[in-house]
C-alpha cells in the first residue's frame, strides 16, 4: 500500500481550491439581482402607501392614516407624516391645558 507524504497531499488539495475559486462569484451575483427588484417592490409601495397615507390626513381621515402610517415606519418621509400629525395636535393640546 502507497502512501503519498502530506506535502503532495496538501498541494493537491491546494490546487483543486485553487481552480475552484470563482465557483460562489456567480451566486453573489444571482443573490444581487434576485434581491434588489424585491426592494424596489417594496419602496414603490411604501410610496403609494406615503401618498395614501398623506391624503388621508388631508381629508380628516384619521384611522386610516394612522393604519397606513403604522406600516410606513421604515420609510425614510415617515418623519415627515409624524410632523404633520404631531402639529395638528399640538394646537388641540395647547387649547386642552388652558
């Protein structure tokens, strides 16, 4: 029975990882494309959802804009509907306390 010393099996080993290398390259990119139009998705519908929400609030309708704004938090014009809300408030706190 031969055996072959360490040394040739360390470079064998070397050299199919070696010409292995590119093997995980075109599944980062299969990773990149399959992801990114599901995020597209899901900022055009948080912008549908941004624009429902926002006249909702114009047209009084309170329990909707807060059901719709609930879902917005991760939305970077959230603070923007919080704003509007929190100063239409205000006013009915202030008149509240005096």
């Amino acid at each position: 029975m031969k055996s072959t010393p360490p040394s040739q099996k360390t470079h064998k080993y070397y050299l199919a990882v070696k010409k292995q290398w590119w093997l995980p390259i075109p599944l980062l990119f299969l990773f990149i494309f399959i992801t990114t139009p599901t995020h597209a998705n899901t900022l055009e519908l948080q912008r549908k959802d941004y624009l429902a929400a926002k006249k909702a609030f114009e047209s009084k309708k309170y329990k909707t804009f807060g059901r719709i704004a609930n879902t917005l938090k991760d939305y970077p014009l959230y603070p923007y509907l919080r704003y509007n809300y929190l100063k239409k408030r205000i006013w009915k706190e202030k008149n509240s306390l005096e």
